[in-house]
C-alpha cells in the first residue's frame, strides 16, 4: 500500500509538473524585448528612441498583456561600434534575460549581433540595418530581416535611374560594411542595365565634409553620383554638392538610402526632386496615416520612418507567434514567424521567407517642391509600386545555407518539409546517433526542423 | 594635375575652420593653461545661435556679430562660476568639468532638436561660385578663407604685438607680478576666456550654412582641434594658425590619395611631432 501511494504522488507531481512545464514556457515569465538602436549619434532620429516608441505602441496594439503574459521593453545606445553593440547583446541574453533584439541599424553592429543571437539561440529582428548579407551569407535560422534592405535599395532606386538614362556612376560610399554593400549591390545592378562604373571613393563613416570627394566626383565626369551612406553623412553630401554646383554643371545626384527625417532636416528646397526607394511612407492610407498621428504625439511630432514602422510590424507579428507557440524559445518563434503569414496597418499583408526575409511591396518616391507641400512632413509623392515579389532578390541568388537547404528538400527530392524532417529525425533516434554526429546533422539540427 | 588643385584649395578651405577653431582654443588653451574641451560644443552653440536668430529674422551678417557675444557671454559665466575655482587644482579637474559641460550641452541640444539636425540656407550674397576652371570654388567658401586669414592675423597681432596682448601674455606667465602692477588678473582670464568662445562660436555661424546645425557638430572636430594645437605648440599663437591650415592641406591630400585614412592622418602626424618635438613645432619647451 505504502509503495502504491507513493507512486500515485510521484505520478500525480510529474503530470503536474508536466502540464506546468508545458504551459510555462515564457522564459522568466516575462516577455523580455530589447532595443538597440544608436540613440546619440548619426541614426538617432531615423531610429532612437522613436524605435522604442514604435516596440511600446505594437506591444499595447497586440493586446498580448490583457490576456496574461508579461512583456517588458528595454533599450540601449550601440554608439554605431561593433563591440559596444556585442557587448550589449551579450549582457542582455546572459544576465538580462531579453529574449530577442529589435532594430539595430548600422549592419556592421547587426552582423555581430546576429552572430550572438545565433549562438545564444535567441531571436533578431532586424529593422534599422541594411546589409543584404543578414540574408544572404550571414544568413542564420535566428534572424530576420524585416524592413529594406542594400539589394532592394540597389534594384529600386538604382534601376530606376539607370532606365532613364543615368548609365555612368560615380559612388561615395561610407567605409564599412553597409556602404560596401550598398554599392556592391548598386553597381551590380547597374553594369546589369547596361551602364558602367567610372569610380568610387570611399569615405570614412561620419564625415562632415564632402567637398573634397565630390570634386572627385565632378572630375570624373560621370552622370550619376551614387551616395552610398546614410544619415548625416546623406544630408551633408547633398548639401555640399549643392554648393559645389554639381547638379548646375550636369550631373545627378542619386540618394540610395534616405529617410523621412533626413528630408525633413535638408528642407525641401534642397532635397526637392531626390528620387530612392522606401517601403513606408506616413502618408499612404487611412491606417498609416492614424499611426503616425500616435506616433508623433510620443515622439515630440517626428514623423515614423520605415524604420521605425518596420520596429512596430516586426513587434507585433513576434508577439503573435509567441503567443501561437506559447514559448519564446528565440529559434521556435522565428521559425513560427517564418510559418505565420503577416498581417498589419502599416505593411498590409506580406510573408516571412526561409532566409529570414520580410517580403512586402517597395515604393519609389520622389520628393515634392516646396509648392507642393501641404505640411511640415508633407514630404513625398509615390511615384511607383514594386510588388512584393519583385522588390527583394530571389532566395535563391543569396547564398544563404537556409534557403538552398529548403529548396533541395522542396524541388530536388520533391517532398514536404514536415515529412522530411520527421524521416531524418526518426532516423538518428533509431541510429542512436547524436545529432551532431550524424551524416546529416546539417538537415536535422537547423530550424528548418525545429524540434 | 588639376583635380590636385582642386583638392589643395578645398584642403586649405578646411585648414580655414580648422585654424580659426584652434586659435581659439590655442589662446584659452595656451595661454590660460586651460583644458577646455568645451571648445567644440561653443562652436556648436554659435552655429544653433545663428539658426535660432535666423528663425527671429535675424539674418547671417546679424548672426556674425551677435552670436559670438552671446556664447562668450555664456563661456564668461562658465569661467566666472566654475572654471575659476580650479585654477588651484591639477589641470585635469579642469579637463573633467569642461567635457562634463560639453556632453551636457550635446545632450540638452540632442534632446530637444534632434541628432538629423536643421537647415541653415546659405544667404543670397553668396549663391553661386567662382569658376576657376580647374574647379567651381563656391563664393561662401571663399569668404570662409578670407574672414578667417582677417580673425586669425588680428588676433595674432593683439595677442603678440600690443600691450594688452602684452599684459596677457606677463599675467599668464607670473600672475602675481603682474597683479602686484595694479592690472587685474582674475577679469582679464575671464575675459580672454570668453574671447576664446567668441571665436569658437565665430567659427560655429560661418560652419552653420555648410555643414548641418546638429548637436554633435562639435564633437565630431573637437578632437582635430585639439591634435592642431598640440601639433602647433601650446602658447604659440601663430603656431595654431599655421599648423591649422597646413594640416587641412595635409588632410585634403590624403582624401585624394588614400581617402580611407583621412580621418587619422592628422593624428598620425600629432604622434610623429611629438616624438620629434615634444613642445610642437612651434612651442617652447615649460
């Protein structure tokens, strides 16, 4: 008798402990989101604090903590270093507990983020960096990348222009690794087109004058001067080659990254008639429009940039997932964020692919006159749509270990992912195998058999 | 050959601000013995002062002259209330309270105007440029040229060839003596203090329609600044001036020949002139 009661409290405590254990596995109990972002320096006003102003108003929005959970936002300066970035990131996953990083712009600083996220098994969205590389070689089953990226800047802007006739290029590019890759993509789609690139300068990040540089551009001689920066180093070029009677003497300049409030502190006297891609404008529809009411009143009356909408979608459509799963295992959720289509005001509907990218439709716009311009962010018009599935580059061109894997098992052995992964598992239990020793491991062990 | 003009003349445009801004700094740093690492955020405060002014109708020529009042105004408070208590105590307590002041006006400016900065529009005087036939040299710059050869040399030539440039220079070496004369020490530093200000924000208003009126304006050339100084020789006015405006030359030929390293160039000619010569090219030994 004594040994039937103590079985039926052991069993009785493991079925509890289990049903617990199943229901229980928000880490810590909290939801726990943290914003880099640089908050002092060249970026701040495309992201800073607006970022966490956009993570604060898609926590409220989704309503997650009426139906129980805890989420918590938190925030950080990476002063656009690399190891002040890691640094953060590191501190944040081992002592903070914060289960998944938003925003980050500068791509050298998201590069080593996104390796850490990796390594820790936690979650990365991306939507302040620009680098193509976060999906492509650099690609991991932790990260997405969710606003723009230097491919789509690249084929929007810079297929746009070549079209009209800008075949000759001249790049001032910033020295690191956005810059590089801005222009790598930018100048290969330009040879594409059929036009050519006569050179290029390479600028250290944060430079306040331009005028050295662009007389180099002007001897050059090339129709088109690409500026492959962003931010203060954007606003500074163009306003020295105004100066400098770049525009007056022929040439154009060609912005490849701008942003609402970099128009906003040129003026639009100055910036009237620049021409770059975006994937959000304030201005679109009713529900973008009533967002970016909210947002202004928290953001001292700045205006959202794509980058902090994209903040506010990738929010939301997280906590969606965690609450799907009922886990915020950072591996688990992105592969259930990959799995859920998205849904929201200020992208519509759109779709994750397996490389971690975000796909929706791109815009090119133009910005207005000062005769045009009905307010003070009154700023762009639309000049034309690129639909979701032509914005950003083919997965299949990235090189990203993710995307090649899922495409063998999709097109080459014909079979459904689910089915798959059950096989190769089933296998390694029955081998007995670890799954870092098997043959297969790679197909196993990667999120696209999240187990 | 021509695109190096080109370069050599932007590099000297450059060497303009950089002079004007260690002159400055040379006077309040040399003479005084003052670390002020304030200097770039003054600069920074002259330029928004312009911008403010602008936005009262006050246009660029009113900015010139008012700006550098009203800054120096507020670097004599600085001095009168904080500065002057640490003249007994190591330099380096003075190096603490004026980078403390620096990141305080950065923060201040950054949170209420934003980091992207304003527009300041360049006024109609100066639209348009000289064409040189090697290059377009806009008609702004080349007034940046010729007001900061004017400030410079005046400056120099109070400084080192009158005698209230001359009671400066005694008060600094042996203040005591010099009180003992009957001339009055204390407001004199105060007031070279302020003067020293006054040309920071000079340099911020004629910055203010090339380069972005942002909070951070200051800090990104406040070390430069420093490096032309050093470079230059503490206590050697013409020292400043001169280094100022070669190591713009020296900074427009690395952006032509090796543009990656042009924003370490002039650090690694402050190293070598230490080595070679501790005191700087133009100082003397203390």
């Amino acid at each position: 008798m004594k040994g039937w009661t103590g079985k039926l409290v052991a069993l009785g405590i493991a079925a509890a402990l289990g049903t617990a254990a199943a229901q229980a596995q928000i880490s810590d109990n909290v939801i726990k989101i943290g914003v880099l972002s640089d908050m002092s320096s060249l970026y701040t006003d495309l992201a800073g604090a607006g970022s966490v102003v956009a993570a604060k108003m898609a926590v409220e929005d989704s309503g997650i903590e009426k139906r129980g959970y805890k989420v918590e936002v938190i925030s950080a300066d990476h002063q656009n270093k690399p190891d002040v970035g890691s640094a953060i990131a590191r501190q944040w996953y081992d002592t903070e507990k914060v289960d998944v990083i938003v925003d980050t712009p500068n791509s050298g600083v998201a590069l080593a983020v996104n390796q850490i996220t990796k390594d820790k098994g936690k979650a990365f969205l991306v939507s302040g960096a620009a680098t193509s590389d976060l999906t492509g070689k650099a690609c991991t089953p932790n990260t997405i990348h969710w606003t723009y990226d230097t491919w789509m800047l690249a084929n929007g802007t810079g297929g746009a222009i070549v079209k009209t006739g800008g075949d000759t290029w001249f790049f001032i590019t910033a020295d690191y690794a956005f810059g590089q890759a801005l222009e790598r993509d930018t100048a290969a789609v330009v040879t594409k087109n059929g036009g050519k690139v006569v050179g290029g300068v390479k600028v250290p990040l944060n430079n306040q004058d331009f005028s050295s540089f662009l007389l180099q551009a002007q001897s050059s001689k090339a129709k088109i001067i690409g500026l492959a920066n962003a931010g203060g180093d954007t606003t500074n070029s163009i306003k020295q080659a105004a100066e400098f009677g770049i525009v007056k003497g022929g040439q154009n300049l060609a912005g490849l990254l701008v942003f609402l409030t970099d128009v906003h502190a040129l003026g639009l006297p100055t910036a009237q008639g620049l021409i770059f891609t975006e994937t959000f404008y304030w201005d679109m529809n009713d529900q973008t429009r009533a967002f970016a009411k909210r947002f202004a009143e928290r953001d001292k009356g700045i205006h959202p940039t794509m980058v902090h909408a994209g903040v506010y979608s990738a929010v939301l459509h997280y906590l969606k997932a965690v609450e799907a799963l009922k886990s915020d295992d950072g591996t688990k959720v992105v592969a259930k964020m990959k799995e859920m289509p998205t849904d929201d005001p200020l992208f519509g509907k759109g779709s994750v692919r397996a490389d971690g990218r975000k796909i929706h439709p791109a815009y090119l716009v133009e910005v207005k006159k000062p005769s045009e311009s009905k307010g003070e962010w009154d700023l762009y018009k639309i000049r034309a749509t690129i639909p979701a599935d032509q914005a950003f580059r083919p997965m299949a061109d990235g090189g990203c270990p993710l995307a090649k894997q899922q495409l063998f098992v999709t097109t080459v052995l014909g079979r459904d992912l689910a089915d798959f992964c059950a096989i190769v598992t089933d296998e390694l239990r029955e081998w007995s195998v670890s799954a870092a020793d098997a043959p297969f491991a790679r197909w196993g062990s990667t999120s696209m058999c999240a187990e | 050959m021509q695109a190096l003009y080109g370069q050599l003349l932007v590099g000297l445009i450059n060497g303009a601000f950089y002079a004007m801004l260690s002159l400055g700094l040379a006077v309040i740093f040399g003479l005084l013995n003052i670390i002020n690492f304030t200097h770039g955020a003054q600069y920074m405060l002259g330029a928004f002062c312009a911008w403010l002014l602008l936005q009262q109708g006050l246009g660029y020529w009113w900015a010139l002259l008012l700006a550098p009042i009203v800054v120096g105004a507020i670097g004599v408070v600085i001095e009168k209330t904080m500065l002057s208590r640490l003249y007994k105590l190591d330099h380096l307590y003075g190096l603490l309270l004026t980078y403390g002041l620096a990141l305080i006006f950065q923060g201040v400016f950054t949170n209420y105007f934003g980091s992207a900065g304003q527009a300041y529009r360049l006024p109609e005087e100066f639209s348009g440029a000289f064409n040189l036939g090697f290059m377009f040299l806009p008609r702004y710059r080349a007034w940046v040229i010729l007001a900061s050869i004017i400030v410079c040399v005046a400056t120099w030539f109070v400084i080192e060839r009158t005698k209230l440039g001359a009671y400066l220079r005694a008060a600094t070496e042996n203040p005591t003596l010099v009180q003992a004369f009957g001339i009055n020490v204390p407001r004199m530093i105060t007031l070279t203090y302020g003067f020293g200000v006054a040309l920071a924000a000079l340099a911020g208003v004629m910055a203010a329609p090339i380069y972005q009126v942002a909070p951070q304006m200051g800090a990104n050339i406040i070390i430069i600044v420093f490096a032309v100084v050093v470079i230059g020789g503490m206590g050697s006015i013409a020292g400043a001036i001169i280094s100022g405006f070669a190591l713009g030359v020296v900074e427009g030929l690395t952006k032509y020949f090796y543009p990656e390293a042009s924003s370490t160039v002039i650090f690694v000619v402050m190293a070598i002139v230490l080595l070679v010569r501790p005191a700087g090219l133009f100082g003397k030994e203390r």
